[in-house]
C-alpha cells in the first residue's frame, strides 16, 4: 500500500484527553478514531489488525473443534427475564421499539440467545458435546468506559458455549480450552506475560479462570507465582494465600488487564430454558455448559501497552497491519519502486512510504509510531553500495543487505 493514499494520516500530537498508553498511541498513528467515551472507529490500520487477531482466535477455536455461527444483538426481553437479569445486570443496555411496546436488550453476552436456540432442538446424549462460537459485538453499558480500547461500551469478542452431557466432559473441554487459550496469547505476542489466573466464578461456580497480561496499565491486581506460572486474582486471594497448583507462599503482587476468560456455566441457563437431553436410558437431564471470552479490541489495546516505546507502537509480526515499511528517500525513488513490486510479488504485506513533501525525519518519526516491525530504507547511499538498509522496529542494529539477502530475510518474518 502506498503510504500517499493512507486515511488518515498521523497526528503530530498525543490526543490530551486520553490517559492509557494504547488509546494515545493508537488515535496518534491512525489506528483508531474516538466517537464518544468507550466507542471508536477502527480505521483501515487498526482494521487490519483487528482482523489478524480475529483471524488468529478463529483458527484455534476450530483447531478446539468448535463450529462458527453468527448471533443477533438485538434480544428480545422475554429471554433476559427468563434468566432474571433484565433488572439485575448492571451494565445492560435496554430500547424499545417505536413502532410496539416491544423492549430489547442490546447483547452484552449471548446465554439468553444460544441457550433457547439449542433447546429448541431433541437432543441426544449421542449429540453431545457440541462446540459453537461467535464473533460478535457487544454492547456494555459500563459506568467507567476508559482506558482506550480495554474497558468500552462497544466492542468486538469472541465468545464461544460448550455443552456436555456431565460435568467431567465438561471439564475435560474446560482444560482443553486453557491450552488454545495459551496458544492465541503466544501467537499473539504476549505469551511470555500473560498467565492463567484463579479468578470468581461469580453466580455459575466458585471458582472460574482468567488470563491476565502483566502491565502497569492494568485494572487488576493478581498475584502471581513466578514458580509454576499461575496466578490468583486479589478478588480471590483470601481464599488462597498460597499458589493453588504448586504451594508456593511466594507469590508476587502486580498489575495486569484481563485479556481473556472461561467460566464453568453448569445448568444456570439449561434450567432457565429448559435445555435438556436423552441420556443413555432414555431420561431427560440438563445439558452442562461452559462459555469461553476473548474481547478482540481489549487483546489489541493489550498488545500496546506491553510493546511500545517513546517513538511509538512495537507490532509483534502476527498483527502488524504491514511486515515491512519500505522507506524511500532522496535519491531511491527509482529502487524503491522496484523493490516495491518485488516484495508485493513473493505476498509480502509492504507501507511503502513514497511521500516526496517529508523529511527523513519526519518518515522515521511516523514510521516509528506506527510500529511495522520491519524498516527497509532506500536512499542515494543504499543505491550506491547496491543495498538496502533494514533495521527491525524497537532494535537498534541497522543492516546492510543486498537485493538476494533481504527478499530472504522478509520471507522468513
């Protein structure tokens, strides 16, 4: 993509009403717009990496052996009364129709759509288990939107429900999930920091799990054992002064975001509408459920906070809306064309800047903010020693490569 044509361009400030790091960062290089507190545009760079970590959660809820479906938002409130949260659950956002008397709830989860939908089929324990997940928005009618993208009132999750014929094949996919969950993070770049933590298993269990990324941004507190890598949530930790998996009485206080969450349902809304199945004897039970949270926007904002610098954002390779930023200054017009095709040719997602009114600092600067992982630059003295300079985003080695050895280097990243 020529860098010319990018809407919109950067901006040469931080927006002074944003406090968090990924909301500056993210509204200054062009990845998102602020419509209101808690609600933003993703504009075309904050797009594509949106759909990189879509498309990430995607492949591993179907290497989990879940089926993708799409829900409604708009819920009719018959099914929220069923479950007795039209008038408890605090953050639910209710309308009604101007044409009816009609009320609607706009979904913040979506038990009181899946739940019915399942009971409205004769199910089979030979059915069971069966595997759906989403990704939809959500709408949260949060009294504190802030903090950018990690706490809104709009935002994009993946929520996937799991139902089972008892509670230990239930658990058995409960433990499976903990691993895909694993793997999204690790793909996703924040691996390394984000732990499996005990948490509040709130009105469905006593107990249900988080996964929380260590940062100083972060709303949490968890403690966490450096020992076996789990952590507990303060919200739980009276309950467990000591790590729950190994012992450990040293356990390490921090902050962190909440980048992901699996709660064991059991028969909260089975019960509520009737959803049940023929076991091997012919009688009816209760389907056991469990549900499985990633807010997509809230991982994005995440990722951000725990890789950037002064200059800007640091994109891990798997999200980066761009792999490389091809930079052309005075005197590389011509090899940078080239160049140019040449990578788009072997599929390599190249920004190249050909911007003729900037100044090289002004393209590092922006090149800098926007966080591409790899810089390739092309200027009169690269052409005359018939190379390319690269250096890699938050790095500080420069590379020397020829044509040969830089088309290897990109395919490898």
């Amino acid at each position: 993509m020529l860098q010319s044509a990018l809407y919109p361009k950067t901006l040469k400030d931080a927006p002074k009403d944003e406090v968090s790091v990924n909301a500056k960062l993210l509204i200054q290089a062009g990845f998102l717009s602020k419509l209101m507190a808690g609600v933003y545009t993703y504009l075309p760079l904050g797009l594509m990496v949106l759909k990189k970590i879509e498309n990430i959660i995607r492949e591993e809820m179907l290497k989990a052996g879940a089926a993708e479906l799409l829900m409604p938002a708009l819920h009719p409130k018959e099914n929220w009364l069923k479950t007795g949260r039209w008038d408890t659950l605090d953050v639910l956002f209710r309308t009604s129709s101007s044409t009816s008397n009609n009320e609607f709830a706009l979904g913040p989860t979506h038990e009181e759509v899946i739940t019915p939908l399942l009971a409205r089929s004769s199910l089979s324990y030979k059915d069971l288990p069966i595997n759906l997940f989403q990704i939809q928005h959500k709408f949260r009618d949060e009294k504190r939107a802030k903090s950018g993208l990690l706490r809104g009132k709009e935002f994009l999750m993946k929520d996937l429900y799991s139902f089972h014929k008892d509670e230990e094949s239930s658990a058995r996919y409960y433990e499976k999930m903990k691993i895909h969950y694993k793997n999204i993070f690790k793909v996703a770049g924040i691996g390394e920091k984000t732990y499996l933590t005990y948490a509040s298993g709130g009105t469905f269990s006593k107990l249900s799990h988080e996964f929380q990324t260590i940062t100083e941004a972060g709303e949490d507190v968890i403690f966490l054992c450096e020992k076996c890598g789990v952590a507990v949530n303060d919200e739980v930790k009276k309950d467990y002064p000591n790590c729950p998996e190994c012992s450990n009485k040293n356990l390490r206080e921090l902050k962190s975001i909440e980048v992901g969450n699996i709660f064991p349902l059991k028969t909260k809304f089975s019960v509520a509408f009737d959803l049940k199945f023929k076991n091997e004897s012919g009688k009816e039970e209760y389907v056991v459920m469990g549900c499985y949270g990633i807010g997509l926007g809230r991982l994005l904002g995440a990722i951000v906070e725990v890789s950037h610098d002064d200059e800007g954002i640091i994109w891990p390779d798997s999200v980066s809306p761009f792999s490389v930023h091809l930079i052309e200054l005075k005197g590389g017009k011509v090899e940078a064309g080239k160049l140019y095709k040449k990578l788009k040719a072997t599929g390599i997602e190249v920004l190249y800047d050909e911007r003729e009114d900037l100044s090289a600092g002004e393209k590092f600067s922006d090149a800098d903010l926007i966080g591409i992982p790899h810089r390739v630059v092309v200027s009169e003295k690269t052409v005359k020693a018939d190379k390319f300079e690269v250096k890699k985003r938050g790095g500080r080695k420069v590379s020397l490569l020829a044509e040969k050895e830089l088309l290897a280097y990109v395919q490898k990243v």
